[in-house]
C-alpha cells in the first residue's frame, strides 16, 4: 500500500505501542496479469483499553476500508478487523481479486506502488511493484516495523530479486524493516508464464510418485 498506512502506524506506535507492526501482501499473479491479493497488518498495543476505540480509526474500520479498495478493478471477497484481546493485538485482513496488476496505480490504496506487468522477451514478463519509503522521524524502534510481500507466479521464475523463497509454497518473498527500507524497494520478477494448456512439471513429478507408490502397494498385496 502506500506510504499513508506507514505514516499512520508510525503514529500509532508513537502514541499507543511498545511492541511489533506488521504488515503482509500476498498475491497470486495469473499469466494474464489478474489475480488474487491478500492484505494482512497487525500491531500490538501497549494500552489494552485502547484497542476497543482503535476500529473508529480508517486503517482499521471495515466501513472505511470498503470505501477505500471499491473500484471497478477490484472485487472484494471479504474484510475483516478484530481485536484479539489475549494478546493485546489488533488485526486486519482485506481478500480481492483484481482485473489486473498494473489497474491497481488507479486505486487509492495503490498510488504510489507503481505495478508494472510489461512484455520481456520472447514469451516472458516482466513485474515490478514499489515499496515507498516509511514515515521517519518518529519514536519507533526501526527494527520492530516489519512489511513482507509474498507472490506466487504461474510460470517459471527466469530471474528475481527477492530476499527469500518458500519452496513448499513456490512462494517469493521480500521482507524488510522500517530501517531496510531506505528510500524504498523495488520488487523485480522475469518470468515465462505457463501457457493454459501447459502443466507444470511439479505435477508430472507428484503423478509420477503416486503412480510408483500404487504399483508398490499393488505388489506387495499381490505377494501376500
């Protein structure tokens, strides 16, 4: 998102915190550069009576939130905003689909993230996405600020510059702190995407392994 919720959760761990903000964007990237997103962001608030007035505020209200993703790029699947009193945290959680990545510059949320979904090379993409700096000057610990943003992509990854990959979820990952993040990050994948009637080979592996594993089984029995 842009630098407007990092300003506001500087300013809220100024005022209300001791502890960890995080925020979390999960996306699913088609080959037709539609897809799938998921916005996550918690905090931990040092004055437990405050978590009961924090929904009045925009970032966390779901009223405001709607009003804040609704556009003709977007459909909202579900917003949610909760307090979870047993560990003095409050969280939200915004799913949508979106027509495409680059339509998401026109929306409010979005503005300064700069999606790029560019034809590369013969048969490849090119993605790219922003992270704006972070609100400076406050009274926060730099290292407790945390942003992660996690895409999955269908196709083969040719080259990327994310800090981490989950390989039980095929999942690229770029976390950074408040301090990482300098005067912002760029987000860099080149992909070919799979065709529509292209398997991934994952899947000839995982029917390979089933197929072997009932042959044994069959054998074993026929044995006995």
């Amino acid at each position: 998102m842009n630098r407007r919720i990092y300003i506001l959760f500087a300013a809220l761990v100024s005022m209300l915190m001791a502890g960890c903000l995080d925020y979390e964007q999960q996306v699913t990237l088609r080959h037709d550069g539609s897809g799938n997103m998921v916005i996550k962001y918690w905090m931990k608030v040092q004055d437990t009576a405050a978590i009961a007035t924090i929904d009045q505020i925009s970032f966390f209200n779901k009223d405001s939130l709607k009003k804040s993703f609704a556009s003709k790029f977007i459909k909202i699947k579900s917003i949610t905003a909760f307090p979870d009193t047993t560990t003095s945290t409050y969280h939200v959680e915004i799913n949508f689909d979106f027509t495409h990545i680059d339509s998401l510059n026109k929306t409010r949320p979005f503005l300064e993230s700069n999606f790029s979904f560019q034809d590369g090379a013969t048969n490849q993409k090119i993605f790219s996405q922003f992270i704006p700096p972070a609100a400076s000057g406050m009274a926060i610990d730099a290292t407790q600020f945390h942003v992660s943003f996690v895409y999955r992509f269908a196709g083969e990854v040719i080259t990327h510059n994310a800090t981490a990959y989950d390989e039980k979820t095929k999942s690229y990952i770029w976390k950074y702190s408040l301090a990482d993040l300098g005067k912002g990050k760029t987000i860099s994948v080149t992909y070919r995407p799979f065709k529509l009637n292209e398997t991934p080979q994952w899947i000839f592996y995982l029917s390979g392994s089933v197929f072997l594993i009932v042959i044994v089984f069959l054998f074993r029995k026929r044995k006995n």
